[in-house]
C-alpha cells in the first residue's frame, strides 16, 4: 500500500463512520491500527467532525 496523506486518511475514516458504524469496523475500513485511529478520533471529534 501506498503512503497517505492525514487528508486521505481522514477522507476514510469519515466515509467508513458515515451513517454509523463501530471503531472496529472504522479502523479495517481505513486500514489503520487501533493506536492510529484512537488519534485520528480524537482529533475529528475536537472538532465535531465526528
């Protein structure tokens, strides 16, 4: 897999959440390890974006 850029990841991240959807299935829809999406929620939903 290629690198990604934070705006590629959170493009996933967002579309994997639309309409609901657990940590789990968020993070093998983005392809990110728990520690990884831990940091990437916690930075959308400081900015309501989650």
């Amino acid at each position: 897999m290629k690198y990604r850029s934070r705006t590629e990841i959170v493009s996933m991240i967002l579309e994997a959440a639309n309409g609901g959807a657990t940590k789990t299935r968020i993070m093998y829809k983005a392809f990110l390890s728990y520690a990884q999406l831990r940091e990437y929620l916690a930075v959308l939903i400081e900015n309501n974006l989650l």
